[in-house]
C-alpha cells in the first residue's frame, strides 16, 4: 500500500515528514533517505495499531502536484 508522505526541512537541521492520512503520523531525520526509511517504520507502527484495534488501514487518495508560478505575475 503507498501512502503519501510530506518532506519538510527541520529549522534545527535534517527533516521531519508528515503522512496526512495518518493524523498524527509524523516521524523525522538527518537525510532524506533516513527520514523516509523513519517514516515507513512509523507508518507500519501505526497500522499495527489501527489492525489490533480492529479498524481498517485508511486508504490514502490523495494526489500531490507541485505548481510553479513567476513571482513577477
């Protein structure tokens, strides 16, 4: 299953990321590459925690674009 995933640069340094179908799924490191590893780990804890309570992994839907626009207008 894919889950989508926001990468942030952390102000102190490295990164944090987001998984916004996930409320309250968050996880962070040094490298991009550690952060995501981080943050797959996070997320299979957090589906370990929705199957013991008997609920069903969220599917995630969402589509992320990015969108580029002249500050000159």
């Amino acid at each position: 299953m894919d889950y989508t995933v926001i990468l942030h640069k952390a102000d102190e340094g490295g990164y944090w990321v987001e998984v916004p179908v996930l409320p309250g799924c968050y996880s962070q490191g040094e490298t991009v590459e550690e952060t995501l590893a981080n943050v797959k780990e996070a997320i299979q804890l957090y589906l370990g925690v929705l199957k013991s309570e008997g609920k069903a992994a969220p599917r995630d839907q969402e589509v992320v674009f990015k969108v580029s626009v002249d500050p000159r207008g």
